[in-house]
C-alpha cells in the first residue's frame, strides 16, 4: 500500500492533520517521557548554572512578594536604614545570603509546611538566623511573665525591638 492510497497507520484514520499531530506528540511523549524529564532536568540545571545571579534575584523578588508582600526595593531600604547589618546585633549578610524577614507571629502563625505566607501588615524588620531564631523562644518566654533585661545586653536590645514594633 502506497501513502496515496491511505494512512498506513490506522489509529489515526479519520483525524484531521492537527488531531494526527496532537496524538502523535502525546504517543511520542508517553514512550519517552523519563528520557525527556531527564533532559529538562539537565537544561534547568545548567541554566541556573550560567544565570547564578539572575535566579537568586529573581528567588528573592518572589520571596518576599509571595510570603511577606514585599519588594527588593523595600528589603534593601530596610537594611539601609539598619545600617546594613542586622537588627539586633552587628551581624551583616554574607556573600549569598540574606536575613531573615521578622513578623509577629502572633498576627501571622507560620509553620514549615504549608501556611507560610503573612499579611505583610506585621513584618518588623531583617535579623540574622541567630537573632530571629532566640526572638522567637523570647517572644515565648515573654508571654509567661515579665523580664527585666540588662541595658546594653542582647535581650535588652530585643525587648526594646519588640516594644518599638508593637
């Protein structure tokens, strides 16, 4: 049989060109696919790769703008006015990093999982890992009682922080 006497493969008789091309593209994806989510994989990698700096932009800008409802601009005009380091101590980023984004938790529950995003109303400033994580047992220490912290200490300097925010 010719190809001008008819389609040699009769799954696709009676389709029109675009449904013959959309059923081949599906077969041809379905038989391949590991070797093809294999080669995407390796393409991504090597975009991020040769795009190092574009992509840790483009990570932060979505960062801040899906879970706090912030900008760039806002992030480093609040480090400005910090003095380029953090809030509570003379920690400054390192290459490749950036501070956290302090909230009140009590406006905002966050945990690991799902439910990370804030209303961007209670975010209080940027803190280094350290500062944000022993906020955040002070915060739980502060709603048991009152403290009377030392001037000049670091938990003077947070309970003044948290005071300030309020």
């Amino acid at each position: 049989m010719s190809r001008a006497e008819g389609n040699p493969k009769p799954q696709y008789a009676g389709m029109t060109k675009v449904e013959k091309t959309a059923a081949y593209t599906r077969a041809y994806y379905a038989k391949n696919k590991e070797k093809l989510k294999e080669y995407g994989r390796a393409q991504a990698k090597k975009y991020r790769k040769e795009n190092r700096e574009l992509v840790l932009t483009k990570k932060l800008n979505q960062w801040l703008r899906d879970i706090f409802k912030r900008s760039t601009e806002w992030y480093e005009k609040t480090l400005a006015e910090q003095g380029g380091h953090c809030a509570l101590c003379e920690t400054c980023p390192t290459e490749g990093r950036r501070f956290q984004v302090d909230h009140d938790h009590e406006c905002c529950p966050t945990d690991r999982g799902k439910n990370r995003r804030t209303c961007g109303k209670c975010i209080r400033g940027l803190l280094c890992e350290a500062c944000n994580t022993r906020l955040g047992y002070l915060e739980a220490i502060l709603k048991q009682g009152t403290i009377i912290p030392l001037a000049g200490t670091w938990l003077y300097r947070a309970v003044k922080y948290l005071e300030d925010s309020a």
